[in-house]
C-alpha cells in the first residue's frame, strides 16, 4: 500500500483519497504500518515510568498517557505487538500484560491479562511484514495471531500495557519498555470493513530504534510520519516530518496552551522552555492520531465567519477594541500606525490580541502604545483590520533532538490550508559545559523569536514557490542547512550522535504553534476617543477555596488605574450582602491578591462572595460572585447552575486542584454548539458562557470535564 506523504490543497480532492485509502485498508492494520515506513528505521511504542517523562499507556499513567478507541455496535477491536525490556544491557522480550477499561465511568472491561512473546501466541507480532499486514482473521496467512475486544456498549475505551510482577494487579516500579511492532485495528465485522482514524492519544510516546538491537538510537529517523491533531475547535491539523528528524525518545502532543500546562497567559505558556533534566508532563491536550480522524466520530466545523471591528471606545491606557463576532475562536487585531498598508514589523504598527472569543459584541483590551511602545494620541484616525483564527495549535516537543529538514503543517477547517507557523525561542537557557553521560542538559543558544510576523512554509525554489515546511533545528549539515533553522547557530549534534548536549532539541520543550483556519475583515478607519477618564480595574480571576475553618479568596487583576480598593463581601443566601474586610489597591498592570474569611460559625453548605471594586472618585461595580462550597470533599462539582436559563448560563466550577475544565454545549440531538476551556483555581470559581441570545427555547446539554471526571447537566431554553 502507497503512503500519502502530504495532502491535497482541496478537501473535496483529499476526501476521495481517504476513501480510497480506506478501501485499501480493508486487510491492513493500524499502528506499526504508520509510523515505521520500513524495516531498517524502527519506530515502537515507547513505555516507560522511570525516565523523566513519564510516557505511554502503562497501568494507571495519566490521563494523557492513555491510549484510546471508539467502537460503534457491531465493531471490533484485534490488537498485538512485540515486546523488548530496554533496560536490560541487552534488549530482550518479555511478557506484559494488558486491560481494558471504558473511558465514561472507567470500569475495567478486560481484566489483566498476559501476552506472552512467541511465534504463534496471540497478540504476539513477530515481524516487521507480519505488522504491516495486520491481524491474521483480516489479512489471513501474512498476519499475526491477533487478540480480540468486542465492546459490550458502544463508546470509547482505553488499554493499558505494562509489565508486571505480580499477575498484572500493578505495574513494574521501573518499567522501560519498547513495543518494537504494535497494531490496533478497529473493524467493522458485517460486512467486513477496517474502520482507520479510532485509534488515538493525547501523548504518542515513540522511540527510534535499530532493529538489529532493538535499542533507542538517534541515528534512525523518523520520515514522512504523518499525525493529526483533532482540536477544540473541531478543526484538523497534520504534521508529517520530512526527513532528517531524529527524536531518539519523545511525545507528540499537540494542545492549545503550549509548553507549560500551569501558566494561564498563552503568551508565556508559548514559549519554549528548558527542562534541565526535570519530569514534565502535558496534560489536558487535544486527541493526537496515527490517521485521519474518522469523520463519523470526530465531524469537522463549518467555515467560520469574519468579524467586524465596530469601534474604540475607553480611555487612554485602557481602551477596548469593540469587535462583533460570529464565530468562536481567536481575535487578532491590525492597528495600522506606520502608514504603509499591513503590518510592518519593528515599526508603529500593533498586532493586539483577544483570545477565545466567543460570538457576540467582544471587548478587546488594548494599552494604547504603538508597536514602538509610545502612546497613540486621542482623536486620531487609524486603520484597522480585524482577523479571526480558528483551531489554535501548539506543537510542543519535548526532548526530540534532531529535526534537521523540519516538518510541514497542513489544517482542515473543512477547507485544506498550509498556515503560517510561529515559535519563540528565546527564552531557552543555555548551559555551559556539558554534565557527562546524563546529557540533561544544552549547550546550545537560545533561538529566534518570531511570534508576530511567523514563517511562511512556502519558499522560492528556482523561482516556482513550493510547500516546503519549516521550523527545523540543529544546522550542522552546512550542504543542507534546514530551510528555516531556529538560530544560525543551532549546534552539531548531528556531527557528535553519541553526545546529546549539543542537540537544539535535547531536554527543552520546542513549541511552535499556528491557527487551523483563518477568515479577515474589511479594512476600517477608526478613531480613537479623545478623552480622559477613570474606569475600574480588569478583575482576571476570582476563586474561593475551602481550608479547614477558612475560606481564602484569591483573585488577579490586570491594568488598575486610579484604582482605591476592593471591599470583599459575604452573603449567606446569595441575595444580602454584608462587608467583611477591605483590601488596598496595588496598582499597576498585574497584581495578585488573597484574603481570609474565618467560617468556623457557620452551618451553611454555601457561602456567597463577591468583590466592590471602588475606583478614585468613589465609583464602584461588583464581581462575579464565587460560591464556596463549605462541605464539600469532592474533587470536581458543579453548583448554581440555574434552570430555566435565559441571558446567560452561569455557574460554579470547585476543584480540589488547579485544572482546566472543558465544557460543550449541545443541543438535544448531540450536535456541539459552543466549546469552552476554564482554568480552574483550588477552590470554586466562577464560570460564565457567552451570551445565548441566538439560542432557541428548548433542552440542551452541558458537559463539563475536569480532573478526569465528566458530567452533563440538562439546560432548558426559556423565552
């Protein structure tokens, strides 16, 4: 069967590829067959609980770690692989167990059960040819003795690999275990029909391997390997790696926050970051697949509309961008100061931001500075545009040491696109001298930094612009230098395989990131107001947590100007208020607080709070209000979700942890209508969707995932 290195720029053109793929793929596996392109450069499954990232889908990994399927009635899964121990000096098999469990309540389906290695066991691979064929009952003779789950309920499921010294009940302490071959069909049984793109995980643990000695080698490459990430946004992007990339042992995620999972502003969380030899994990990521996702499981958006940036209204320093919105995602604004048309970097012209927007009349904060950082006077036109991005994608890579020809993107949004791609790599740290045979750490220098204008990954070739890719790191090929290299000075790991501290990629998360799909406004001239005034601060988080007899309230705020204090307030029926203490105003553009409330006197389950935030001249408005949930010892629960519901769909979201929710509305036939991510603080916090004006009465749903657990919640529309 032919591999299909990159896409077609036309979806209705790529569509009747996949259906042809998909025919093809009526005998063939799923697994080894799309990450191993052939037998002299291995790729296997990587497992591992002992090294600094904890990778793959062993017993009880994190969420991220978990390998996924979705079975529909009447479908099946055959599944098998070939099992090495890398720690042992020599590579040897071994035996591992497995189980199933179902991902809605995480019942286990399938007990522990053990695969051991040998020719003509079950769920034993014993070739490169046998795993490229797939299961024996599909491809016959030529396949492997596969093992077999048919699903009792229709859903997704997860299995789990690992081994085990003691009947599988947990796994092995330090575990480091490679399937060298590995293979999960999903079929349909009558009639007969493989069923490619169920297959899934938020984090592919992969290690290159030789397969004379079954050890990691970073000599081995990975080549016109395809993923694809299925985002929030029901939008689809594939990377396919275009030679030259030599991970040795990595993950590929791909998630909307980038490289650092607890930092809330996407801004930093962007960047890449050093590791220095310490664990990392990146959790709450988007379902990452070996295939295209099956378009009966996982459907793609519709176009999305453009915005309209209506007016600026505000004062100086604290002005908003008013943008009308029809379709969610990320709003990127021109203000265009220099005088030329479009952007111009390293000149007056701002790009100003307002992320995860959602359809109605958006409020976009902007300071006022030029892109010199120099105030924009008052009562001055400007030109505009306005640009929504659908589908945000951040690629991070953790530990992948070589990527010399880099990697081409393309997105599905349902329209085929080559996006441009962004990265920032000057936050790297830099140490100097190498530590000796741990290589956790890098010699090399921090990179380039182009967050703003990206790269383009088409380039001029003999004068015909081709789709080449970009984002390449590690120059030392000076006769094939990559297209785009991520500083002119990237390091010759290439040159030094046995000596990891010179690989740009080695123990740094490398993020790049883009947009699946973008649609532009009209250009528009706008004024800017010519005035001066107070208005209060921008309150960014409010949350209140429950600590023994004490209820501690946090909040952050941004851009406090002419700002006096907050007077915090309690209420114990939601409806009366009484204050309970002041807290002074800090000033300036970022600050964080905390206050105390003593509870040991009251019986309620609930407590009501909320925040006066009183400005100079004695004006005020009010928070949001958290609701604390006194008793309760849960680690994820919902409350004050109201019904009916009428403005807006109000509640509260307690967390025993820092997590990042997910919540979808969808109306009775399950069709999503609005995606949403809340980063929770310890405690309650409060949770606003946006405005449903364009809803119709009715009942909906509200499905809410945090801290792995899911709930759905009925709503009814009423008018």
């Amino acid at each position: 069967m032919s591999r299909i290195p990159g896409i077609g720029r036309h979806y209705g053109r790529y569509l009747l590829v996949l259906l042809c793929l998909v025919g093809s793929l009526a005998v063939r596996a799923e697994g080894t067959l799309e990450v191993m392109t052939n037998s002299v450069n291995g790729v296997g499954l990587n497992i591992s609980n002992v090294n600094s990232v904890t990778s793959g889908p062993y017993r009880d990994a994190p969420t991220e770690n978990r390998l996924r399927f979705y079975l529909k009635a009447g479908e099946r899964l055959h599944f098998g692989w070939n099992a090495y121990n890398r720690n042992d000096p020599t590579p040897t098999q071994v035996p591992v167990y497995y189980r199933i469990i179902r991902s809605s309540d995480e019942v286990e389906v399938v007990p522990p059960t053990l695969v051991t290695p040998g020719t003509g066991n079950r769920g034993y691979i014993p070739s490169f040819a046998a795993a490229q064929a797939g299961p024996d009952t599909l491809a016959g003779a030529g396949g492997y003795k596969a093992l077999e789950f048919i699903p009792g309920t229709a859903g997704e499921y997860f299995i789990e690999i690992y081994q085990s010294d003691d009947g599988g009940q947990t796994a092995l302490a330090a575990q480091d275990t490679v399937l060298v071959f590995f293979d999960f069909t999903v079929f349909e049984a009558t009639p007969l029909n493989v069923k490619p793109g169920r297959v899934y995980s938020q984090g592919w643990s992969l290690l290159t391997y030789n397969p004379v000695s079954f050890r990691g080698d970073i000599t081995k490459p990975m080549e016109l390997n395809s993923f694809y990430g299925y985002t929030a946004d029901s939008t689809i992007a594939q990377i396919t790696f275009q030679g030259g990339f030599r991970p040795l042992a990595f993950v590929v995620y791909f998630n909307k926050y980038g490289a650092d999972p607890t930092e809330p502003d996407w801004f930093i969380s962007r960047q890449s970051k050093s590791q220095s030899g310490s664990p990392t994990t990146l959790a709450n990521g988007y379902n990452v697949f070996i295939n295209f996702p099956d378009p009966e499981i996982f459907p793609l958006a519709d176009d999305p509309e453009a915005p309209v940036l209506k007016s600026i209204t505000g004062c100086p320093g604290n002005y908003k961008l008013n943008v009308q919105v029809k379709s969610p995602g990320d709003l990127r604004l021109l203000l265009d100061l220099d005088g030329n048309p479009g952007y111009d970097a390293g000149t007056e012209d701002r790009y100003v931001y307002g992320l995860n927007a959602m359809p109605g009349m958006v409020e976009v904060d902007w300071d006022g500075l030029d892109g010199l950082g120099d105030p924009v006077s008052g009562n001055v036109q400007i030109a505009t545009s306005s640009k929504l991005m659908r589908g945000r994608t951040n690629l991070p890579f953790f530990d992948a040491e070589l990527n010399q020809y880099g990697f081409t993107v393309t997105t599905f949004s349902p329209n085929t696109y080559e996006p441009t791609l962004y990265w920032d790599d000057s936050q790297l740290g830099t140490d100097a001298t190498c530590n000796g045979a741990t290589n956790n750490n890098n010699t090399t220098p921090a990179g380039l930094n182009v967050s703003e204008t990206g790269v383009s990954q088409y380039h001029d070739v003999a004068g015909t612009p081709q789709f080449l890719g970009n984002r390449a790191w590690d120059g030392a090929d000076i006769d094939n230098p990559p297209v785009i290299p991520t500083t002119m000075s990237a390091g010759s790991g290439a040159n030094t395989p046995a000596l990891l501290c010179d690989d740009y990629g080695n123990f740094r998360i490398l993020n790049t990131w883009f947009w699946t799909g973008e649609v532009s406004s009209t250009d528009t001239t706008l004024t800017v107001p010519n005035t001066t005034c107070s208005l209060p601060l921008t309150l960014l988080q409010f949350a209140a947590e429950k600590r023994g007899t004490t209820a501690r309230l946090h909040w952050t705020t941004a851009d406090e100007v002419r700002f006096r204090h907050f007077v915090v307030e309690r209420s114990l029926d939601g409806r009366s208020y009484s204050s309970i203490g002041t807290v002074p105003g800090l000033g300036g553009a970022r600050n964080q607080y905390s206050f105390s409330d003593d509870i040991a006197s009251f019986p309620n389950n609930r407590l009501y709070y909320r925040l006066r935030q009183v400005d100079e001249d004695g004006s005020y408005r009010y928070s949001r209000v958290v609701v604390l949930q006194a008793r309760s010892n849960g680690e994820f629960s919902v409350s004050g979700l109201a019904n009916p519901v009428k403005d807006a769909i109000r509640f509260q979201l307690s967390a025993g942890s820092p997590a990042r929710a997910q919540l979808l509305l969808s109306d009775a036939t399950g069709r999503v209508l609005h995606r949403q991510t809340a980063d929770l603080l310890r405690g309650s916090n409060a949770v606003e969707l946006s405005r449903i004006g364009t809803l119709s009465a009715g009942l909906y749903f509200l499905s809410i995932e945090a801290n792995g657990t899911r709930q759905v919640h009925k709503l009814v529309v009423g008018r």
